[in-house]
C-alpha cells in the first residue's frame, strides 16, 4: 500500500473527536411505490385523508 493511501486509511479510520452528534431518527419505507407505501408516507407526514385518497387514485391509475 502507498503511502498516500495509508494516510488516508488512518484518517477515514480514526475516532471523531470533535463532538459534535445528531442522533437522527430515521425510517424505511420498502423499495418501489405501492399502496403500502403511499399510506405508509402519508401517516408519518401526518397528511389529511383527501390528500392520502388523491395519491391512491393516482398509484391505482398508473396500474391501468
């Protein structure tokens, strides 16, 4: 190994020391866009329901 990749190797490699930290909640929704999905954003974003219904018509007609 090259120096210069040894080098970046023990910087990528060592602890984070300024401490700073976000812990960030975070959630996956399951790949590809679907009827589960659509509800499953539409809850977390806390949508109203017309808004939740419009984006099911529209998955349901792209289905045609």
């Amino acid at each position: 190994m090259s120096t210069n990749a040894e080098e970046i190797d023990n910087l990528v490699n060592q602890t984070y020391e300024a401490g700073f930290y976000t812990d960030i909640e975070q959630e996956f929704a399951p790949p590809g866009l679907n009827e589960e999905t659509i509800r499953f954003i539409s809850k977390k974003k806390e949508e109203p329901e017309w808004l939740l219904n419009g984006g099911l018509k529209l998955i349901n007609s792209s289905r045609r």
